[in-house]
C-alpha cells in the first residue's frame, strides 16, 4: 500500500487495511433509510420548481394581455374620438356658413 492511500484511509477515518476501508466505504455510500429524506426533498425541489415556473409564466401571460387589451381599447377610444371631432368641426363649418 502507497503512502498517498495510507493518507487517504486515514483522511476517511479508515483503518490501515484496504478490505476495511473499502467495506466502510461502501456502507458510507450506499443509499440508506437516513438518505431517504435527503433524495426525497431533493426530488420534491424540481417539481416545486416546475410548478412554480409555470405558475409564473401563466402570471406573466395574463399581465400581458390585460396589458394589451388596453391598449388595443385606448387605440380604438381614440380613433373614434378622432372621427367625432371631425364631424363636429364638419357641422359646426355648415351651420357658420348658413348662418352668413
């Protein structure tokens, strides 16, 4: 055994033996009833993720096009404002011309 895996099994709290060491590596590694929670939570947060993006996006979607509803009404407000001051110009020239 090298020095540089002596160091290594010591770093790991294992002892000299490479059989030990690599028995305890794989109790530590190994997917436990104390893993459990952890891998849960940790496949939970992607599907809270997703849901949340979406429940964004749907947000944003719904501003968007309240947003543009005004504006599309305030457009078409304004053109008929437009079509009615030009009328009321047209009658009021017609009723000055008579009256002269």
């Amino acid at each position: 055994m090298s020095i540089a895996q002596d160091t290594r099994n010591e770093a790991q709290g294992c002892p000299a033996q490479p059989a030990d060491c690599r028995a305890q590596s794989e109790i530590s590694t190994s997917p436990l009833a104390a893993d459990a929670p952890r891998n849960a939570l940790h496949s939970y947060i992607p599907d809270v993720r997703a849901i949340l993006k979406r429940s964004l996006s749907l947000l944003v979607l719904s501003i968007s096009i309240i947003a543009l509803w005004g504006s599309i009404s305030s457009a078409i407000d304004s053109h008929r404002a437009a079509q009615i001051a030009e009328w009321t110009s047209q009658k009021d020239f017609r009723e000055f011309c008579e009256e002269v």
